[in-house]
C-alpha cells in the first residue's frame, strides 16, 4: 500500500472563531452539550493560563483536552478495555484563552492504568494551538494525588527531573458555582522562556 | 488492528513537510514556540485514541457559508469546496469533524480580533463544520476569500486561503492547517505557505480547480484532500 505524505501543518492565526464555541464545550463529562454529565467519579476543575515569551498572557489560543475515564480506560479501539468504559463520559473538551491567557475545564479526575510494562500516572493531554504555532502543541498534565505513579510514569520519566514539577498541577481554591467540596487544579503553560512547560511530540 | 501490535513510535514526519520556524517577519513565531526541543514519546493509546462520535458534542452539518438563510447570499465568487479526509494508508477517515474559517471577499474576518478597515458582509458569517461520510468526504459551499495584509511591522499579504481543522478518531493526528488557491501570485510570496520547505508539499496545499463543466453553473468547484498523520485503521464506531 503506499503511504501517503500527511498533510503540512499550519498556524490557526488569530481568527478562529468564536462560533465553534458553545457553553459546555469545556465540560469533558459530557458526551454532547445538551447530556448530563458522567457522575462515574470525583468533578474537578483543571484550570490555568498560557503564557508566551516574557510571561505574556497568549490571548485566543484554542486548548483540547483529552483523557481516560475515572477508571482508566479510554472509549476507543486503542484501549483493550474500551467496551467497559464510561459511555457517558466523553474525556474530550474544548476551551480558548481570555485576555489573561486564562482557561477552565470541568471533568473527572481521570484513573491510571496499566500499558505493557508500565503503569501510566493519571493525566490530561493538552493540545495549545495559537498564533504564531505552526502546529499544534502537545503536553500532559499530572495530578499532585499520585506522587508515586507520577514517579513510575514512562512519559513524565523523559522529562529532565527539574522539569517534571511543571507538569504536575497544584491544588487551589475552588470558584463558586462548582459543588461544595469540589477540587480545583492549576496549571501554568508556558509556551517560550523561563520554566517553560516542556512539550511532548510523538 | 490489534491495539497490542501498534507499533510504539509513530512513524516520523517526512522531511520537507513540516513548516521550518521561526518565520522571518512572523514575530509569534519567536515569542510563542518553545525554545526547548520537543519530546518525542512512545504513541501508547492515549495518544492513539480519541473520541469518536464527537459529531454529538460538536454538531455538523453548518456546510452552507454562503447562504445564510433564505434569500441572502455573500458577496463573492460562489465556490464549492469538497474532497477527502484520508490517513498515511490512503484509507478514508469517516466520522471525521472538519471545521472551516476564512475572511469574506474583502479579505476581512468576523472576529473581534480583526480590526482592518475592510468591508463586513452581512450574509457572510464565514465558519462552518461538516462531519465526513463513509468514504472520507467532506464538502462545503462558500465564497472565495479575499487577500489581506498582515498586521505585523513588515507586512505581507496573505493569499486568499481557508483554515480547516480537522478532528479525526486519533488525538495524534490532530490537523490544523490552510487550503490555498490555484494560480494566485501571492502564493509564492506567502510567508506561512513558503515556510513549508518541500515544494512538492506546497503543492499538495493548493486545491485542484474541477473543471467547470463538471460541475454546473453556479459554482466554482475545487477538489482538495486532507491527509492524518498516522496509519492506524479508522476505528469502528460503538
Ligand atoms: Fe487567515
């Protein structure tokens, strides 16, 4: 069969348009807007800013979230276990950045699970695309709950160890609106410069 | 495919395809892109994976930019965009969600963002979301973009171009990028599409013009493909 060359990659600029967004996109429990969410584990917020050279906010980047279920598994051929996994919760999420370079996303905290030989921590891709990528940026953030599954984690592991704290993200208060007890986690991405976020490329 | 029998490395981008940056005159592409080399990891399967019917969260159908209800109609030439979405296998991508956006005839966007003193159309909105069918195929009507400078300190002008994005069933093959058109002079002027280095790649970003007799009056037709990266099999929807 021959193979195809894949399609170059482009920026997205500064014009995607606010149109693809609805309320709820940024809500990875639900499998469409208007479904209620997957109550199959524990709410969280994960939220954060994206900052470019200088400590910048980078206004108008576009983020996806993408991530296993609360037990592990992902609702996808590429998971052995994909029929037993949550069918009312999506894992997938869409947000863009205000004008502090801000973003929230509403989901489960997702579970870990076992992949040949490794065990991979609990985590949530994160895709950034902005103006000024000329593709999109790819990075995996880690949950503080699991300090010794994050330190047996194979993807974390090809992160310098003064690096990997970066990608682990740190409990604060949650806002209003989210339920009582609700969890929130922050996390910084820095695109360019100083701590900056290391990126991931497969 | 049997997921155990993956192969753990997607394989490499072919030389050439991939934009070289930073762009000179494209100042984000020096403030925004790591100064730190990418890590390249293992493709395990939440790389691989990723959702499947996201038609649901993100609903298609939105494919007509040019008649935005009955009786209104954008200014500009009337184009019909279609083709395939298709991984390295040549294989369609069914179930795919592919998003377009581009400025009006004027070369002027709708978005708070774009603040040129161009005309705005009333009838153009000018972004749409179709979802492939089961042979890949995706298709939108629209008007044929205008140029616009870019509002940088050494200005260029971008040909007239469309911004797709492509969501298919694999987080690794995740695909944003632009179509051109056939002919433009400022094609080969174009700092974002000349950052491609490989001419033959250049190429495969300028759609193919059907000849119009195939297509029937009305509108301007232009083929153009869109390739994932990577050669898993489309996965079965549940
Ligand atoms: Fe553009």
């Amino acid at each position: 069969m021959t193979r195809l060359p894949p399609t170059s990659q482009h920026t997205i600029g500064p014009f995607f348009p606010r149109g693809f967004f609805r309320p709820g996109d940024n809500d990875l429990r639900r499998i469409a807007t208007e479904a209620p969410p997957s109550t199959a584990g524990e709410t969280i917020r994960l939220h954060g800013r994206v900052l470019r050279e200088n400590g910048q906010p980078c206004v108008n980047a576009v983020l996806e979230a993408w991530q296993a279920d609360a037990a592990g598994r992902f609702r996808h051929p590429a998971d052995p276990d994909w029929r037993l996994a949550d069918p009312d919760f999506l894992g997938w999420g869409r947000a863009w950045t205000d004008a502090a370079g801000g973003f929230e996303f509403i989901t489960l905290l997702p579970g870990g699970y076992a992949e040949g030989n490794h065990h991979r921590a609990p985590h949530v891709n994160l895709t950034i695309m902005a103006s000024g990528l000329m593709r999109p940026l790819a990075t995996t953030v880690f949950f503080p709950d699991f300090p010794e599954a994050n330190a047996a984690d194979p993807v974390l592991g090809l992160v310098p160890p003064e690096a990997r704290a970066r990608l682990v993200a740190m409990v604060d208060s949650a806002p209003d609106g989210l339920a009582e007890g609700s969890r929130s986690f922050r996390c910084e991405l820095r695109l360019r410069g100083g701590a900056e976020t290391p990126f991931f490329a497969e | 495919m049997d997921p155990q029998q993956l192969p753990d490395r997607i394989e490499a981008w072919p030389p050439g395809i991939e934009p070289a940056v930073p762009i000179p005159g494209y100042a984000n592409t020096y403030t925004h892109w790591p100064a730190q080399p990418l890590l390249r990891r293992p493709a395990g399967r939440t790389e691989r994976s990723g959702p499947l019917d996201l038609g649901r969260k993100l609903p298609c159908g939105d494919d007509n930019l040019a008649v935005p209800g009955p009786g209104r109609l954008a200014m500009g030439q009337l184009i019909h965009i279609g083709g395939r979405v298709l991984d390295e296998d040549g294989r369609p991508v069914r179930g795919a969600v592919v998003e377009l956006w581009q400025a009006n005839a004027a070369g002027r966007y709708r978005h708070a963002a774009d603040t040129r003193d161009a005309p705005l159309d009333p009838d153009f909105i000018g972004n749409g979301r179709a979802l492939t069918d089961a042979e890949g195929r995706y298709g939108f009507f629209t008007i044929k973009p205008g140029a616009y400078p870019v509002p940088v300190a050494e200005t260029w002008w971008r040909p007239p171009h469309l911004h797709f994005s492509v969501l298919g069933p694999a987080s690794a093959g995740r695909l944003v990028t632009q179509m051109y058109f056939p002919g433009d002079p400022l094609n080969a002027l174009d700092r974002i599409l000349m950052s491609v280095p490989d001419a033959a790649a250049r190429d495969r970003l300028v759609a193919r013009l059907i000849p119009p007799a195939e297509v029937g009056p009305g509108w301007l037709g232009f083929a153009h493909d869109l390739v994932l990266r990577g050669r898993s099999a489309t996965p079965a929807l549940p």
